[in-house]
C-alpha cells in the first residue's frame, strides 16, 4: 500500500487526491528554476498538440493528437 493509503482502504479518494496534488507541487517546484526544461498541458484545449510540438522543437502542424488504433 503506497501513497499514504491504509491497507483497509487502499483507494481512499481523499488520500489518493492529496497524493496527486502533492506529486504534481514536488514536479513544479523542480522545474521552477528550468521552465524550459518542463511542459504541462491540458490535453483537452485546443492547442495542446501544437505546445507539445514546439516545445519538442518539432514542425509545428494544424491539427490534434494523431488517435491509433479507433474502435
């Protein structure tokens, strides 16, 4: 049992959430002084696809994330 869960109930939503909030601080505060070492992206706007190619420094396109394998 990880994240500092209890093992009658491992999936505690109030845990679990506090696990991510505080995993997601630790990765900003990295980054803080080497912002253009880090990228994070809502993958849900617009523009997501075209932040993540011109932060790998890649040709920029138009349109969204290429979706493999649709069924």
């Amino acid at each position: 049992v990880g994240f500092g869960s209890h093992e009658a109930d491992p999936y505690h939503k109030k845990t679990m959430i506090e696990a991510y909030e505080n995993h997601n601080n630790s990765v900003r505060s990295y980054f803080t002084n080497r912002p253009n070492d880090f990228l994070e992206l809502n993958l849900s706007e617009p523009m997501a696809y075209q932040k993540l190619l011109e932060f790998l420094n890649s040709d920029v396109v138009d349109g969204n994330f290429p979706w493999e394998n649709r069924s």
